[in-house]
C-alpha cells in the first residue's frame, strides 16, 4: 500500500458517533483517530457494501441508524423529540 496520503477527507459526525470512534480508538490501542477511521474503513469495506436508494441525503447514513430523516438539528443541539 503507498502511504502517501494525498487526499483530506473531512467527516462531521454527532457527539456519539465521535465517541464511537475514539471508543474504537482506545480498545484497539490506535495512536490516532485519523489511524482508527481508516482500520474502520478497511473493516467496513471488508464486511460489504451497502447499496442507496437513490435521492437518499447523506444525513440519513449515521452510525447509530437514525432512520429515515438522518440527523436533525435538534439531535446536534441535544434537544428532544417532539
């Protein structure tokens, strides 16, 4: 594999998604999160794709299945349903 890495490629994620990440990061003894989002790549590329329908947001593709209207506002301002 050549480690040169050319290409930045910037993810906005919730609060607990981060979590997730760094959770990741820790039990796996990762020395970064850019290190453990790419080991999570590399395991979610290898388990297989996951075909969208088309017109689908790319809000609607969240970590912890939103549903079908991916992240709102109110989850990012820790508000609640209603």
């Amino acid at each position: 594999m050549n480690d040169l890495r050319a290409e930045r490629l910037q993810v906005m994620l919730s609060p607990e998604e981060l979590a997730a990440v760094d959770d990741f990061r820790f039990k796996h003894r990762m020395p970064t999160r850019a290190a453990a989002v790419r080991e999570l790549l590399k395991l979610g590329l290898a388990a297989g794709a996951t075909d969208a329908i088309p017109g689908v947001k790319s809000s609607s593709f969240g970590v912890f299945g939103r549903g079908p209207d991916g992240h709102t506002q109110s989850d990012s301002e820790g508000g609640s349903e209603g």
